[in-house]
C-alpha cells in the first residue's frame, strides 16, 4: 500500500473517531440534563427496582454494527421520556426498508444508512404495571415508532417533519380488551425529530431536554 493511501485511511478514521467524540458528548450533555430532572427515574434504575432482566443498553460504537443507536430513556410524571440517538442504519434485511420509507418522508436528501438523527419521545404506557422496553428479540418497543408501520397510526404522515411535535397512537384494543401481548406497550406518544448536529452545543442539548420535559 502507497503512503498517500495509508495517510488517506488514517485521515478518513481520524475523521470518524472525531465525529464520534462530538455525538457522544452531545448525547453525554442531554443524558445529563434529563437524569438531572426532579422525579424522573432512570430506566436502569428503574428496571434493576422492579426486577427486569431482560434491560440492556444499546450504546454501539463505530466498529463494524449494523446498527448504531444511543438511548436514554427513564420515567417521569408515569409517562416514559427520553430520546434516541440514530446515527447508523443497515438494511440488509426486506423489512428494514419500512425504516428507509419512513426517512424519506422526512427528508428526501437524507443519506439513509447514516440518518443522524436525533429523536425525543413522551410515550403513554398502555398498563404502568407491566411497562417494559425490550420486546423478546431485544428490539425496543419506543424506538419502533420511528418507522410509523406496524400497529402504529398518524393521520398526516405527509407532515412528518423536523423539529415538530408529531402525535401518534397504537390500535392496541381489540373488543375494547387490550391484545394478548401489548400489556407493555404504549397507547400513544409525541415525539420530535432533529437532526444531531444541529445540538451543537451544550445549552442546545440542555434547552432541548428542558423542552421535552414541559410538554410532560
């Protein structure tokens, strides 16, 4: 391998080794600024209190995942609260491409395999006494709404754009009986898109948490 090639590699690593820094710290910032809020439990916490094993955290770093997500979610006022970080998508598999669907009618020039997104949520449970955040396959149930498929409904889906406050709900009754299975799900939600690099700096990660945390 020629020098100039070498340099090229270590240049473009170097590259993702500081673009890596910067999330990590604006995620660093928000995490913070949520877990600061009075009343609000952490999910770990939360999760080690009421005996679930099945909580993990999702932190990928750049080595080779399919997916790169960072989570943070906890509980306050009874509602789930918190936000992800998308930041590395792979869509190798057929039904992964509802995911690409929906970036798309976010923002037609997104680069679908590394969206950067960040996505803050309010989510309802629909029995606080069952709430969970893991499905069986290690999925997690709050990061499904982001494709808006599945069970889950928004009227004016041509109008799923950055920074605005987008309601959805889950048809989760079934003879006004709760189906089999969604015990630990969420009847409804808000949710607001940004895109990470416009958290630039650590007042925009805090004014975004203390934003989410008002309309609680």
């Amino acid at each position: 391998m020629e020098t100039s090639e070498k340099k090229q590699i270590t240049d473009i690593l170097n590259a993702f080794r500081l673009i890596n820094k910067d999330i990590r710290k604006s995620f660093d910032d928000m995490s913070n600024k949520l877990e600061s809020e009075n009343s609000f439990i952490t999910w770990k916490k939360w999760a080690k209190e009421n005996n679930k094993p099945n909580f993990k955290d999702t932190t990928y770093l750049f080595n080779g995942d399919d997916w790169y997500y960072l989570n943070c979610y906890g509980l306050y006022n009874k509602k789930v609260v918190g936000f992800t970080f998308v930041i590395s998508i792979n869509y190798e598999k057929e039904e992964d491409m509802d995911y690409a669907e929906f970036l798309k009618k976010l923002d037609e020039e997104i680069n679908l395999n590394t969206p950067m997104l960040c996505i803050s949520g309010i989510y309802s449970p629909i029995d606080f006494k069952n709430i969970k955040l893991l499905d069986e396959d290690g999925w997690q149930y709050v990061d499904d709404i982001l494709q808006f498929t599945g069970n889950w409904n928004h009227e004016k889906q041509e109008y799923i754009e950055y920074d605005k406050c987008i309601n959805v709900e889950i048809k989760y009754l079934e003879d006004n009986k709760t189906k089999k299975g969604y015990e630990g799900w969420y009847k409804s939600a808000k949710i607001k898109i940004n895109h990470i690099t416009d958290i630039s700096s650590k007042e925009k990660a805090e004014e975004y948490i203390t934003n989410l945390i008002k309309k609680v």
